[in-house]
C-alpha cells in the first residue's frame, strides 16, 4: 500500500519477497502432488495386494512410438506400457493418426480408446507403477500390406 501513496519506493524489496513467496508456492504444489500421488499408490498398492488379478479399466490418453499412456477411470492415475509389452503382434507407429497398428493381426492403441489392464506393480521410489494389458482393442483394419520384393 505504500508504494501506492509515495510513501516507499522500494522496488527491489517488493520485487524479490513476490519472487520468494512464487518459488515457495511452486514447492508446495509440487509437494502436495506428490503426497496426493503416493496416497494414490498405496491405496493402489492394497488394493493389488488384496487382489492381484484385479482388472482395471482404463482411457488411453497419448500414444506414442514406444508405447501407449492410459488414465485408470476409477483412481484417476496415469499408468504406461511399453510397446514391447502390448501383445504379440509388430506395431508400427502412424503419425498421422497418432496410434499404434499391429501388422500382423490389424490391432491398434489410439487416444479415447478404453483399454482392460492389470498392474504388475508398484515402485514408491520412483513413484511409477507398471501394468500390462488384459483386453486388446482390435479394428477392422487389415494387415498393412508387405512389400512384394522385385
């Protein structure tokens, strides 16, 4: 309010407390994310330990040349699978389209597609958790056609 009435001119001052006061609010929003991604993982946890074999549904919501990223409808937790991990089948990755086709057996993984998984497990360290897929979102599509050799 001085500043305001010519009372102080202290610039810097003001300067570097609004500075301090944005570096710390910065830290506690990062520090409440994370307190609310590990309660998130421990309620994760318990509830794989009570059921291994639970089957959660899942939004895919990226996808990208090496694999697909999911939401977990119920516990609103973003999970990964790695391409390798995403059945028997050759994906190749279409840019255009952002999705991932199977060559052999015409599967694809694209964003909004809803997608059955189950967690591997839960590493608190790294705050990650590791899933693969149980249902498999299939097209219509045929098998990208092989190149005849000449």
């Amino acid at each position: 309010h001085r500043i305001l009435f010519d009372e102080s001119d202290d610039f810097d001052y003001l300067q570097r407390t609004a500075n301090q006061c944005s570096e710390q609010e910065r830290m506690s929003a990062k520090a409440e994310s994370s307190v609310v991604m590990l309660k998130k993982l421990r309620l994760l946890n318990r509830m794989h330990e009570e059921d291994p074999y639970r089957e959660y549904e899942a939004i895919i919501t990226k996808v990208k040349n090496f694999g697909v990223y999911f939401e977990i409808v119920d516990l609103l937790l973003e999970g990964f699978i790695h391409i390798s991990e995403l059945g028997e089948d050759y994906f190749v990755y279409e840019e255009e389209k952002m999705r991932l086709r199977g060559t052999r057996h015409g599967s694809f993984y694209a964003p909004s597609d809803r997608l059955t998984v189950m967690l591997k497990e839960v590493d608190f360290v790294l705050q990650e958790t590791k899933w693969y897929p149980v249902a498999t979102v299939h097209s219509d599509l045929q098998p990208i056609a092989k190149k005849k050799k000449k």
